[in-house]
C-alpha cells in the first residue's frame, strides 16, 4: 500500500541517495544536491517530481517512507505540441513488483494529458531488457528501434568549442 | 562569405511560418510518422505564453538575398530546457532547420553555436537525429556530438495516442 505525492518542499534525499549508492560504480557521483532544489522549487522550476511513500509500518529497515519517484519536464514537438519527457522513473529495489513504478508512470501520463501534453517521452538503455519488456507491455512504442532516432549529444570542452563563433 | 544574423523569436506569424515550411519540407523526404499537426496557433500559444514552452532563433538573410517566394528567415533553432539528476541544468535541441537553397553556407553551424553560446548555465546540450540522415550525424559529429545510442545503447522510448491515455486512466488519486 502506498500513496503518491507531488514533489514539494525538500528534495526527497532518500530514494536519489539510494540510487546513487547502485550507480556509483559506474559514475561519478554529480554535485547535484546544492542545486536540485534551487532548480525544482523556483518560480519556474526546471523539472517536477512525484513521490511514493509507504506507511510508517512498511518503512525501510534505515527508516525510509519515500520508496520511490519520477521526475518530468514538459517538452515540445514542432510537429505533435506539446509533450513531457519523464527523467527519471526509480523505485526502491525491496519496493519492486508492486505496480509502484507503473503507479508513478501513470501518475506522469495523467498530469501531462490534464497540461494538454501528447506524448510521453523518455530513453531506456537497450541493455535493461526488464525495463524496456516492462515499458512495451505498457504500450509504448521503442523510437529508436522502429524510427531510428539516435540521442546526440554535447558536452565540456566540445560544447564550450560549439560556442565559439 | 553569407550575410545572415540570429534573432530570437520575437513576431510570431514569422517564426511560426518558418516551422510550417520546415514541417512540409521534410514531410517530403521522412515516412509520415503519426498523423499529428502541430497547428500555428498551439505554436504561437505556447512559445508566447508566461511559461513558454519552448524558445526558438530564428536566421534572417538580407532582403536583397531572399527566397524566391520572397523569404528572408530562412532557418530556426527550437530548444528547451531539460534537466537531469545527474548533471543539473540541459537544453534539447528539438529542431534546427535551414531552407534547403540555403544550406551549405553555415547558417546551420550559426543556429547550433548561438544555441550553445545563449545558454552557456547549461551543461549539455541534447538532441535526435535519424540513423539514415548521415549528413547531420557528419554535421554533429564534427561539432563534437557523442552518439548515445551507439556508444551507450540509449533508445528513445514514447507513449502517445490511445496508449497514453490508457497509461493515464490507470493513475491512483494523488
């Protein structure tokens, strides 16, 4: 049993550390706190975020009731108007199997549809079959498999180069 | 050398315009994917409203070099703000068109640097292209694109239609 909530207030540090404890093999870990919540909690936020939280009684073993979120922006097609891409989409590894994910997911679809968005956007890494599996049965369609767009894209010294006239 | 200057999107109808030309030519060369149309006034909407969706730079040329339907914007760069939890402040860089009887004189790589250049609190700055269209995936990779898909396997993944609404019917009450 679980609830959502929109992202408000503090940045909900428990899912993201836990996160970050998974990925820091493969990553850096990025300076990120400091300006997650100037950018998601200013007049014109950056992103937006859904929570998941389970009741006390299902809490953690380290005393987490944040279990889980997804944070979005909304987009735009010059062809298709408006769209919101969702960033990121993380549940609590003990968390999954519980239709928590697919909760927050639908949660992201509903408040893009009420903000006249058409489509729903994100990536997946072609070597997460279960997610891209979990996403299909969904009833997305994979862009880049059946279309065969690429993600670009351009960064440090080659974006600084870029900027040079 | 081309004469041509950026400006942002500051009239409407004209920037608008340019999007629908770009939207009928490549409608010619690309399968129709969807049946969706973006129709002016969502544009003008939601580029011109107090949160836009959306900014956009445009390339004008001279009068003396316009088109010969009589334009003189003759390219567009549209982009917006992302973000991600790993590096902070992104731009996307949705489209970045150049009429065709103008290419090859750097309006393009003008368009892209002015983008890099506006934006420069951002970290990166993202984009799509199509596997077949080797021209543009030259034209980034020259700039100093990286290719995700190929190098780390991302793939764009997107609900739409029918699928989305189903996806948006099952949402619990918050």
């Amino acid at each position: 049993c679980f609830k959502l909530s929109q992202w408000a207030g503090r940045a909900p540090a428990a899912p993201r550390h836990r996160l970050q404890q998974v990925m820091a093999v493969f990553e850096a870990l990025p300076a990120w706190q400091r300006n997650l919540e100037q950018d998601g909690f200013s007049k014109n936020p950056f992103f937006h975020g859904i929570v998941a939280e389970v009741s006390d009684q299902h809490r953690t073993k380290d005393g987490h009731t944040k279990i889980g979120y997804a944070l979005y922006f909304y987009s735009y097609s010059s062809w298709a108007g408006r769209a919101i891409y969702m960033e990121d989409l993380y549940v609590m590894p003990e968390f999954r199997g519980k239709g928590i994910g697919k909760a927050l997911m639908s949660k992201v679809a509903q408040l893009g549809l009420a903000a006249g968005c058409n489509q729903l956007d994100f990536t997946v890494l072609d070597w997460n079959k279960s997610s891209l599996d979990f996403y299909l049965s969904q009833g997305c369609f994979d862009i880049t498999a059946t279309v065969g767009y690429h993600c670009m894209r351009c960064k440090g010294e080659a974006l600084e180069h870029l900027a040079q006239p | 050398m081309f004469t041509f200057f950026c400006t942002s999107f500051c009239c409407p109808g004209i920037s608008c315009c340019a999007i629908f030309r770009k939207n009928d030519d490549i409608h010619l060369h690309m399968c129709p994917f969807g049946n969706f149309s973006c129709v002016r006034l969502e544009l003008q909407r939601d580029g011109f409203c107090q949160n836009p969706f959306f900014e956009c730079l445009v390339a004008e040329i001279p009068e003396e070099l316009k088109s010969k339907e009589g334009f003189t914007v003759v390219g567009y760069a549209l982009y917006f703000y992302t973000y991600s939890t790993w590096k902070g402040r992104s731009l996307y860089l949705e489209d970045l068109y150049v009429m065709p009887e103008f290419r090859g004189n750097g309006i393009g790589k003008g368009l892209l640097c002015k983008v890099a250049e506006v934006f420069k609190q951002c970290v990166r700055l993202q984009l799509s292209v199509l596997n077949w269209n080797t021209p543009s995936r030259d034209f980034y990779a020259a700039k100093g694109g990286q290719d995700l898909t190929v190098s780390e396997g991302w793939h764009f993944v997107r609900f739409d239609g029918q699928n989305l609404d189903n996806l948006a019917n099952d949402a619990p009450k918050i």
